[in-house]
C-alpha cells in the first residue's frame, strides 16, 4: 500500500478515500460454506437488553418459565390511551423492572389472536403480570404505575427469597 494511503487510515479518511487500485485486486474473497448462526431465543434476546419492549408474537411465555416475570400489556389498538399511559408509565423506570426480572410484552392486535392473547384472553386494555413459575399474578383492567407494580412484585415469595439470597451473597 502506499505512503498516502497509509496515513489516511491512520488519520481516519479511508471511508471518503477510494483504496489504491492494487490493494483492491490483492485481496481475495474467502469462498466457502457461510457458517449458520441460530436466531436468538426470547429469553436471550431479554438478556442482551432488558429494557426491549417484546411483541407478544415474538415471544412464548412457557420459554420465561423460572426466568422472567413477563409483564403483559394487551389492547385491541395501539393508540388506546389506556395502553399508552401503561407503556409510558412502565418505560418511565425501566431500571425498577429490570432489576426484578421483568420483561414487558405488549399485544395490540386482537385479530392476531397470538397463543399468549388466547391463554390470557384479555377484553380490550389488560395489564398482566405472569410470575416466574408461569401463573398469571395481577390482571388489571387500567394502567398501574413502577411504584404499584413493584410492590406487588416484591411480595411475592420468590422475590422475597431472591432478595434475601442477594443479602446473604453481599454479606
């Protein structure tokens, strides 16, 4: 490679700067089988950013079993004012949700009829809590804010044992 080349790599201009002819035609492509990558579970996905808001197509609840609290808002459009009001009031604190495993699904199409909208069977605007072991905790037929939705989290037994197994590990 030349000299000029060189340093405009080093200064950062090889974007707006055509490489040298030669280096073009020295480089060979790598010919061979592409290696397949298998998608990302839902739980996975959950992992790598707990604050992604899920579609309720997206995802199966029986795959959050003993992982997640999937917290399940569902309306029959996006534009409800009571599933707007919910999602700003969840997205408002995501650090509270994420901190006690939660994971926020939304179903706003009713004619999609998903398996979670059929295993819930919400009537119009639905916030609902699933715990860890897969029981539906909370149905609540309007918004609840982070404080409210918490403090019903935290009563539940397995919160109360992971809160006391993170005292005993921090001791």
């Amino acid at each position: 490679m030349n000299t000029f080349f060189t340093q405009a790599v080093a200064l950062g201009l090889a974007a707006v700067l055509p490489e040298p002819a030669l280096a073009q035609e020295t480089i060979a492509p790598v010919v061979g089988e592409a290696e397949e990558v298998a998608p990302l579970s839902g739980p996975e996905l959950w992992e790598a950013d707990r604050t992604r808001v899920f579609d309720a197509s997206e995802i199966d609840l029986d795959d959050f079993v003993w992982i997640a609290r999937p917290v399940v808002v569902f309306a029959d459009s996006p534009v409800d004012p009571n599933f707007r009001r919910q999602m700003d009031l969840l997205l408002a604190e995501p650090e509270e949700l994420a901190e006690r495993d939660v994971i926020i699904v939304t179903d706003t199409d009713p004619d999609a009829r998903t398996d979670i909208r059929i295993q819930l069977r919400p009537r119009g605007f639905m916030m609902a809590l699933v715990a860890k072991d897969g029981r539906v905790s909370l149905r609540k037929p309007l918004p609840w804010d982070v404080r409210e939705l918490t403090r019903s989290i935290d009563k539940m037994p397995l919160r109360q044992q992971e809160i006391e197994d993170r005292r005993a590990g921090s001791i």
